[in-house]
C-alpha cells in the first residue's frame, strides 16, 4: 500500500468513524427520549446490533463482508427510494438504515477500498437526494476519499 493511499483511506475511515459516533449518540438519544424506556432500547438494539456485525464481518473477513455489504447496500437504496417515492411515515428509519450500512463499509474501506467507496456513494446520493442531507453528506465524502486512495495507489504510466 502506497503513502498517500494509506493514508487517503485513514481519512475516509475517520471521517466515517468520526460521523458514526456523532450519528449513534444523536440516534441512541432521540430513541430514548421518543418513545423510550423498552421500546427506546427495541428500537435501538434493530439497528445497531445489525451494523455490529456487518462491523464485525467486514473488519474479519473483508471478502465475504463485501458480498453481503453489496447486497445490503442495494436494500438499503431500494428502501430508501421507496420510503422517498411512497412516504411509509415510519420515522426516519431510512436515514437510519442508511447510517447503519456506513459505519461497515467504512471498516470495509480499509481492504477493499474502491467497493466500499462505490457503494457508499449510491447510499450517500440516495440519502441526500431524498432530504437526509446531514447523513448523506459524511456519507458521500467518505465514499469520495476511498475512492481518491483507490485512484492514489495505482502506478501511472
């Protein structure tokens, strides 16, 4: 692994780290303040016990992880365009959906970076076209740097 793309798709892991973090506190909080108590913790275990092991996964078997990552990706961005086209009012269980895929290709990143980053620019464009902006854009970002460390590492010429 080249310098500069060692380095490039350590930025995208952190800026996608930083946001997770960030995003679970804002999320787990909300939870728990509407509606709360079990069905606040229900809630919030349907989605972060998933990404924990898509997290898992892809940080331990990142070939297999980027498979099951794909075929996440493309559920998340059928369901985030149908919650768009439709309007379930289910909350905002797309954006969350969104999120909950980010945080593993982001660990996927690191050993498959022009997957993860490819993938992390479809949900993150869905996102933002569909009004998450403020998911869709850390979103894009770090689809955009793993794939600029992609692109950093390959000889030239």
């Amino acid at each position: 692994m080249a310098g500069t793309e060692r380095v490039l798709r350590y930025v995208a892991f952190g800026v996608l780290m930083a946001f997770a973090a960030f995003g679970a506190l804002f999320i787990v909080g909300e939870t728990m303040l509407d509606p709360g108590g079990a069905p606040g913790v229900l809630l919030t275990l349907s989605w972060s016990v998933p990404m924990a092991v898509l997290t898992f996964c892809a940080a331990r078997w990142p070939r297999a992880a980027a498979g099951v990552l794909t075929v996440v990706a493309v559920a998340v961005a059928l369901f985030v365009v149908a919650d768009a086209l439709f309007g379930f009012r289910a909350g905002p269980a797309a954006f969350i959906a969104g999120f909950a895929v980010a945080v593993p290709l982001g660990v996927l990143g690191l050993r498959r970076p022009v997957r993860a980053g490819w993938l992390l620019l479809a949900v993150g464009t869905l996102l933002t076209a569909s009004g998450a902006v403020t998911v869709g854009i850390p979103v894009l970002v770090g689809g955009g740097i793993f794939l600029l460390a992609a692109a950093s590492g390959r000889p030239r010429g």
